[in-house]
C-alpha cells in the first residue's frame, strides 16, 4: 500500500486550496520542482484513487438531495448497491451496518418528469429490497466544500494564502442560472477537475478565454465548488461510521455548530426524518470510534443515536471511473490533462 510523504500530503493539500492550481505554482509554493509535482500527482491519480472535481452548489443547480437507507437480503444488498453507484443521479453509495444496508444519495430535479423515479419506482419494484427510507437534505454544516480536516493540515497559513483563489462573492438568495454549456462544463469538470480550458472549450463550444471567465465567474458566485477525492485509509482511518441522530430543533443548530468543530467528523449536516442529525465520523481503529462517542459526542441534547459502520464506499462524489480511450494518457505540465 502506498505511504504518503510529507510531499504527497503537502500536494493533497494545496489541490484543496486551489484545485485548478498550475503545477508550476504549487511546486514553488512547496519549494520542490514541477516534475516532482507532476510525478507526485500521476502517482497518487494511479495509486491512491485521488479525483479532483467539480460539484455544482445544488441551490444554483436547483436540485434537491436525498439520503436513501435502504435494507437489501444478504446474497443481493452488493448487487443493489453496485447498480446504484453506476447511476448518474446518485453519490456516495455505501455498504453499512453488516453489509446488508446500503446508503446513498440520491440528487433530483424538482418538476421533472422523473424527479424522483428513482425513490418512486424503481426501489419499490426492486423484490430484494426490503426496507426503505429517505431523508431530504436540508442543510450542510460541514462538508461539501469544507474538507475533512485530516487532509488539509501539511501547509502553513502562509502558503495556503499563496495559493487561495479569490474569495467567493456574497451569497445572495438568488441561485446563478447555469445555461446548457454550464452544464456541459460542470459534466466535464465532474470527470476531471482538472481538464485544460482548451478541452473546455471544445466541450462547451465556447473559446477559452470565455470558459476561463465563466469558470471563475461560476466558482466566485459559489454555483460551483472543487473537491478532491482520496482513499482515507492513507491517513491512518480504519474505521468510518454514519451517525444518525435525534435532536430537539431547538437545539439543532447548537448542536451541529458544535460538531464542527470535531477534528473527527468529515460531514455535518441536518435532515428530515426521526433522525434529523447526520455525521460521518472518521477514526483510526474501533477503539478511537468507542472513546469518540462516549466522551465528545455525548450530549444532552442528543435524545437518540445511531451509530452505522461503513464496510465499503463503492462511489463517491465523483462518477464511476470507465477506461480512458487512450491509456497513455498523461498530465501536462501546468498540471491539466490534455
């Protein structure tokens, strides 16, 4: 398995802070060379699973999002699993609580004519599937374009300032339209990144310079957001657990507020349903995860917990990776694929 260095963790980082950053400026903010930069990045792309991405904020995109437990009988819960990760309208699918429950979000367009086919027909018709539940998203407190901490901790505040992109603009409640080659170019980004304005481009139909401003014109409106994806086995997690629990909505904010703070949990975020609460807690054995929920996680105004282990993560953010047509495919200097 690989082992990552101090380098590799400093690179994870600044692709945190800046996603789209040339590799000629993060090898200068690190002190290290291009090439090293470069191999570092194919390395961890081969090895360690690391995807940058592109996600569209859901308000901008006008869709909703929905967390589906559903409970499969043994022999077929991986099967149903598999062919919800393949699925364009779902992330994060994951295999829980003994491998016979599964988790998954579920993202519609309200007002479509099959917004919610999915929740509505095709799991009711599933014959293996014999317990659902869904629970509409209301809130993100943390996670989504807040990283989990464990991977953004390499770089000093210094560099981090090097590499930062412009501050987003003030929110306003008005989402930003996304126009047909909005879409185009956030499908793009979603594959990788990192792909180069000129693939951009041709994607969009737009010259480069046009994706250029409409790209920065996107991220600083917040309509869109980088994240980048990476096996957390490599920094020392074994054990990942959802926390689903029961909160007074009185003191739901306060509650929530304060789980941000924990160094441990990767997603904070607030839903309908008995459970209102959801946390991804992230802990380097079983052990940690025990002393995690007896000591920091126990408060009052927490009436109900339930705590569900993750076997298996089978699809993140980011979609299904397929065969690139041409495997030597490699990445340019300044750190884009062409």
């Amino acid at each position: 398995m690989l082992v990552l260095d101090d380098t590799d963790r400093a690179l994870i980082h600044a692709l945190h802070v800046d996603a789209r950053a040339p590799f000629t400026k993060i090898a200068a903010v690190l002190g290290t060379s291009t090439q090293t930069v470069v191999r570092r990045y194919g390395r961890l792309r081969a090895d360690a699973g690391l995807r940058v991405i592109a996600l569209p904020d859901p308000h901008s995109a006008r869709r909703q999002q929905w967390i589906v437990r559903l409970t499969a009988t043994a022999n077929t819960a991986h099967d149903v699993a598999r062919a919800l990760a393949r699925r364009q309208d779902t992330s994060w699918v994951r295999l829980t609580s003994g491998g016979t429950e599964i988790v998954a979000i579920i993202t519609t367009t309200p007002g479509g004519a099959d917004s919610h086919a999915l929740l509505l027909r095709d799991i009711p018709r599933t014959s293996s599937i014999t317990a659902v539940s869904a629970h509409y998203l209301l809130h993100t407190y943390l996670g989504g374009p807040t990283a989990w901490r464990g991977r953004v901790n390499a770089l000093t505040e210094a560099q981090q300032h090097q590499l930062r992109p412009p501050a987003p603009d003030d929110p306003t409640d008005q989402p930003m339209p996304l126009t047909d080659p909005d879409h185009r170019l956030l499908a793009a980004l979603l594959h990788d990144g990192r792909t180069s304005y000129t693939d951009l481009a041709a994607i969009t139909g737009w010259t480069a310079s046009t994706v250029t401003r409409r790209l920065d014109q996107l991220r600083r409106s917040g309509a869109l957001f980088f994240d980048v994806e990476i096996d957390a086995n490599l920094f020392g997690i074994t054990t990942s657990a959802l926390l689903w629990m029961s909160v007074a909505p009185a003191h739901l904010d306060h509650v929530a507020t304060t789980l941000v703070g924990h160094q441990e949990l990767a997603i904070v975020a607030s839903t309908t349903g008995p459970t209102n609460l959801l946390a991804n807690v992230l802990c380097p054995d079983p052990e940690a995860l025990h002393h995690y929920l007896t000591t920091r996680l126990a408060l009052d105004a927490i009436t109900r917990i339930e705590t569900a282990p993750v076997l298996r993560t089978l699809k993140a953010a980011a979609p299904i990776r397929t065969p690139l047509v041409n495997s030597n495919e490699r990445p340019h200097r300044d750190g884009r694929r062409g």
